[in-house]
C-alpha cells in the first residue's frame, strides 16, 4: 500500500494503518516519542529533537512520523540527511519498506530527480556543497527534513550554515542522534538550548532515550569492557628508551606512545588481544548466537591491513577489511551483514549508524578518544536482536577510555560553554593533542619507535563496576573471563562476574595461605646458601610488577579508587618512577605498603 492511498488519521484528514504483518510494532519509547510529535504538531511544532541510544530504533520512529505526515498531507515531500553515503542507502531500503520511495543517488550536478520519489536521501556534505540547490527544493514542495545524526551539522561552521539555509524553509524538521554531545561549541542547527543551574547552556531534546532505559527494556545488549594493560618499551626521538606499563599515571606524550606501542602489530599486545577477542568470538557462537560476528575498529589503512593478515593467522578465515577510501567498502559492508563470516576490520567506515547487528565482539583498536566516537563505536555492538544477547569489547587499559567505558550509561547533552575546573592528569583534549601531533609523523622515517609490548587482562567493566585482577594473557584467571556465556540477561552477567571475581580473590589467598606455611615449615636455608635472587633480573622485576598490580587491583576492588590513582599515591608515598621504570628494591617497597594499606 503505497502512502498516497492511506486513510484519515491523527495528524489530519487521513491516517496510517496498522502495521503490515511483516511489520514490528513500535517499540514502547517510539509509541511515546510519536505521541509526544503529535502534540507538538498539534500546536504548530516545527522542530523536534529525538534522542535514542544507538540500536533503539530511531529511523523506524523517524519513518512512521514520516508516513503519518505524508498520509496527513502536512508534507509531500522528504529529504533525509545523513552522515555517509552507505547511511543514504540504508535509509533509502527502510524508507522503501513501508512505501516511501527516497533517491538515494541524487547528485547535485543533475538538481532534480524522477517524479517516482517521494524524496531524497543525501549527506551533510551534499548539502554544504550547494546549499541553494537545496533550498530550492525546499521551498518548492512542503517538506519533512530528517537530519540523522544531527550533530554532523556541527562538524564545521560551514556545515552549519548550509544546513540553515537549505532547510530553514522547510514544513517540517525532525532531528535524530544517538549522542547528542559534542566536543567542541558549534552550535547544531535547528536545536533548542537552554541555560542550566550550572550555569552551562546544554542542548534540550523533545524526546530521549537513553542506554540505561533500553538496556532495561531489552532493547539493547549489555556490554561487558575487557581492558588489557601490559608493558610497552619505545625509543623517543631523542633516542631515549622508556617502559611504561599501559594505564599507569603517565603524562600525555608517555601514555600516546605507550597506547601507539600496544596498537603496533609487530609488537605482542595486539596479537594477544585478538587472540583473545576471536577466543571470546568462538564461546559466543557456541554459546546461543552462532552468527555472531567480530569488528576490529582501527587507527590507519596500514594497521587495519596489518591487523587482518594477524586474524587471519589466528582465525584461519578471510577477514572483510573496510577502508574509507574504497568505493567498493558499502558493498564489503552490506556482503559481511549478511554472511557468517568472523570477522571485519574496518577504519572509521562503520563508527557510526551502520546496522550490523549480528556484530558481539568487538575490539577498539584505535587511539581516538573522544566520547562522541567512543560512543558511536560503541554503538555498533549494542543492537539487539533478542533478550539475553551480550556485547564483549576489547580495550586499551588507558584511563580515558575506562573512563568511558564506566560511564556508558551516562546521558550528556551538547554544552555550548564549558564550566571551569582544573586541569586534569588525563585531560581527553590534551590527550587527543598528543595523539594528533604523533599522528603527523605515522612514517616510515618517524622517530618514534615501538620496541616490545606485552598484554595482561587489567579489568572487566560492566555497568560501571570493575570485577577481576590483573591476568596474563593465557591464563586460567583470563579464561575465566573469556569462557562467560553468550547469553546472558544483564543481572546474569553482574553475578558471574561477581562470582568470577570471589573465586578469583579466593584462589589468590589460598596460595598466599599456602606460601606462608611453607615459609614458615621450610628448614633454614644452609649459611653457604645465596640469599639473593639468582634468578634474572627481567624475571624478577616481571614477578614484582604482577604482584604490586594484584594488590593495587585488590584494593581497587576494596575502596572503589581508580588503579591509576593508587598507583598515584604510591609513588607519592615512597617515591620513584612509575612501576615500569622501577627497581625491584622500589617494587618491594611499593609491595610492602600496599600489603599495609589492603591489611
């Protein structure tokens, strides 16, 4: 049934029928946001902001208000906005499901399309470039404009600006995102802000719906963070050679290049990390999701290759592998959603809006750090497909993304302005700074030099709570964590991690149990005995360095103190550098008082 031939409904003389059989019915949070649409049309309601966790469901909301709209007459035509080219098509195929026809291959070059549309699919970019064109459009039909992923109208000024002239004359603006934020202050056309008791002027949605309330209503999978630290050795341009273990407090330049030296594929931590993440992929498909699929989101074009020829050793299958600059990468996009296959490595193709939903296993192998592509990538692992699916994403162990990761739950609105605070050890501008100026020497002739890296599982993160301690990668205690069931309901998943967590700490003071009798019952050594470690000097300072971080993790556990802040403190307390650059006798020292502290 086309839109044309649908009968009188609530928003004027026609209405739009019930569902097709083929048809989900809304979803509780769509039902709401619809009736809240209808109000404000009611009262000449041009603009309305919906803002949905990705995965809810915000383009079946946007095309029932559409079908409604053009059933009513209110409009007679739409133009949808999105981020990517892939993003127009995808909409072009849910639009056509319940009988709107988009163009998704409108050009600005032709300015007009077949009267068969209802309307046009086209990208912020498209609209930038010709704003008028757009315009003209506009203002020549009544006009539903959907902007998906509104805050891509904030990306550059222009953008902005381009977005206001071509749809300022429009019937009617229907705005969507998953993550209402951003990290700068442009402002985002089209919506409402509104100062705070803070003082800070944030954006306002008509509608929201936030990770929390659908991971609640099963809506959304729940995501379990398993963050991987290790140590990282590299050469500075200086010619200086560092160690530093991965989430320790750093100063920016130090934790860039320790981050860099774990994403290296030469060194060992990357390697170990999909080694794990393929394991998790493997118990997921055995556990309830046989199709279940895996993303690897990287850096570069170089590691992206780097990092398939790595699964493909590790996985023995073909990896898709999804660069930005491939015009054939929608249609490597589409091939792999629609297959079995394990595994698809991609470089910002698919950070965003891209419906992949058989996609549970994912690894963050990239050192962007701010919250709006956290959130975005995040994004392609949480849709569900039914209750009891569970999301695993593999991470670096570097503080602003556990930073992230704990706060996934959280709601942020677009601030305008900033409230004063001090500078912060791992302030995420800083940090995305140093990241941005190593990117500029990413040669072959860079002075920076990735020397060695190891990986351990730091931590397990869900819901906000941090469960485990630190566990070498191919350990009981790792496959612990790794072997959790693909199915789970999220209470499930906080009470075997829990329980995982109690064994764990269980185990660890049994041995130490177990030591001290022996300690105790051992005859004394003979006089002529070495009273030194005769072992070598790396195997020492390896033992030492897993010890202070199990009782740093205990007392993590204990008092709820970030890691990076305990290590703070003792360094603090007993002086020196950070562990990875510490003697075994500063290592002791640090061990002794972490044994009072936990005590």
């Amino acid at each position: 049934m086309s839109v044309r031939d649908q009968q009188l409904g609530p928003l004027g003389t026609r209405r739009i029928p019930d569902p097709r059989p083929d048809e989900r019915p809304l979803r509780a949070w769509q039902r709401a946001a619809l009736e809240r649409y209808r109000a404000a049309s009611s009262v000449s309601g041009r603009d309305f902001l919906a803002v949905a966790t990705p995965g809810a469901g915000k383009t079946t909301f946007a095309l029932r208000v559409a079908a409604e709209l053009l059933a009513a007459g209110v409009v007679t035509a739409v133009s949808v906005v999105a981020p990517t080219e892939h993003l127009k098509r995808q909409w072009a195929e849910a639009a056509a499901g319940v009988g709107i026809s988009l163009d998704p291959n409108f050009r600005n070059s032709a300015g007009a399309t077949s009267r068969d549309y209802l309307g046009v699919a086209l990208t912020y970019a498209q609209v930038a470039a010709h704003p008028a064109l757009h315009l003209a459009r506009t203002k020549a039909r009544r006009t539903l404009v959907i902007l998906d992923e509104v805050h891509h109208a904030g990306d550059a000024l222009s953008w902005g600006d381009a977005i206001r002239e071509a749809f300022t004359p429009a019937a009617r603006r229907l705005a969507l995102t998953g993550t209402p934020f951003r990290s700068d202050v442009n402002p985002i056309p089209f919506v409402t802000y509104l100062p705070g008791q803070d003082g800070v002027t944030r954006s306002v949605a008509d509608s929201s719906y936030g990770y929390a309330d659908a991971l609640r209503d099963g809506v959304v999978r729940p995501v379990i963070f398993l963050a991987y630290s290790g140590e990282m050795s590299w050469r500075t341009s200086a010619g200086a050679e560092l160690t530093a273990r991965l989430g320790e407090p750093l100063t920016n330049e130090q934790t860039a290049a320790a981050w860099r030296t774990a994403l290296d594929p030469k060194g060992n931590w990357i390697p170990a990390v999909l080694a794990a993440a393929d394991t998790r992929l493997t118990q997921v498909r055995r556990g309830g999701m046989p199709d279940a699929g895996g993303l690897v989101i990287a850096s570069d074009h170089a590691n992206a290759r780097a990092y398939a020829a790595l699964l493909r050793r590790i996985s023995g299958t073909e990896p898709t592998v999804v660069l930005s600059d491939d015009p054939t990468a929608s249609d490597r996009i589409a091939a792999f959603r629609g297959s079995t296959d394990r595994w698809m490595v991609a470089v910002r193709m698919v950070s965003e809006g891209v419906d992949v939903p058989r996609l549970a296993v994912g690894v963050y192998a990239t050192s962007v750090a701010t919250p709006l592509f956290f959130a975005q990538a995040i994004g392609r692992f949480v849709r569900g497909r039914g209750r009891a699916e569970t999301a695993s994403v593999f991470l670096p162990s570097v503080p602003v993304l556990l930073d992230l990761a704990g706060q996934m739950e959280v709601q942020r609105d677009h601030a305008l302005d900033k409230p004063l605070r001090e500078p912060d050890a791992f302030d995420d501008e800083a940090l995305r700074e140093a990241n941005r100026r190593r990117d500029t020497t990413d040669k072959p002739d860079s002075p920076f030099t990735a020397l060695e890296s190891s990986a351990e599982l730091d931590r397990v993160i869900f819901d906000g709570g941090e469960f485990g301690a630190p566990a070498p990668a191919g350990s009981a205690e790792e496959e612990d964590f790794l072997g959790l069931p693909g199915l789970l309901e999220p209470d499930q998943v906080a009470t075997l991690l829990r329980q995982r967590q109690a064994a764990q700490l269980a185990a660890e003071r049994g041995r130490k149990a177990k030591a001290a009798k022996q300690a105790s019952t051992a005859p004394p050594p003979p006089a002529e005995a070495e009273t030194e470690d005769s072992r070598p000097v790396h195997e020492v300072i390896a033992e030492l360095r897993r010890e202070l971080n199990r009782l740093v993790a205990s007392n993590n556990h204990r008092t709820g103190r970030p890691h990076g802040m305990i290590h703070a403190e003792l360094r603090r307390t007993c002086g020196g550098p950070p562990s990875g650059q510490a003697t075994a006798a500063q290592l002791r020292a640090r061990i002794d008082t972490m044994r009072k502290w936990n005590s």
